[in-house]
C-alpha cells in the first residue's frame, strides 16, 4: 500500500516544491537582474573614466613627440642677410652679421 501512496505524494512534493523554487529564483532573478544592470552601469563609467584618462596621456604624449620631432628636424641656425650684402648663418639672425656690419 506505500508503494500506492508513494507516487502520488512524490508526484505532489515534486510540484510544488519546484514551483515554490520557481517562485523564488524569480524574485532572485529581478533582483540579480538588477544588480547586473547596476554593475553594467559602474562598468560603463568606469570603462569611461578610463578612456578620458588614456586620452589625456595619449594628448600628452603626442604633444611631447610632436616638440622632439620638431627640434630634431628644425635646424638650430638661421640666414641672415648682412649689410655687406653677404648671406650668413647663426644662432640668432644678429649674431650672424656680427662681423658683416649687422643685418640689413
């Protein structure tokens, strides 16, 4: 006779025990579903946060290559022409003509 009752109230156990689970993962679920809609948001300012700061650096690293290579590729002289009509190079455009009468 056990055997007869057996399946029955294993068969009703098993029916509402899952839909009491049911039930409670689905509030778990919202509020799971909450806290990684939170954590997404967190995640996206910090994921901007992030790229403001690489971009200020990149800004500052390009701005600092930017001087190098132009003083690599400027020279350190420059032409002056002279009042003795002669052309001259120098650091300065005055200290060129120095010893040409000074610059025109």
């Amino acid at each position: 006779m056990s055997r007869k009752f057996l399946g029955p109230v294993l068969a009703g156990v098993l029916t509402f025990g899952l839909s009491g689970v049911a039930l409670a993962q689905s509030t778990t679920t919202a509020d799971e579903g909450k806290k990684a809609g939170e954590a997404t948001k967190q995640a996206g300012k910090d994921a901007g946060d992030a790229a403001e700061h690489a971009g200020k650096a990149t800004a500052k690293t390009a701005k600092k290559t930017g001087k190098v290579v132009k003083k690599a590729v400027t020279p350190d002289t420059t032409t002056a022409l002279c009042k003795d009509g002669t052309v001259q190079k120098g650091k300065t455009k005055t200290t060129a003509c120095d010893d040409h009468g000074g610059k025109q």
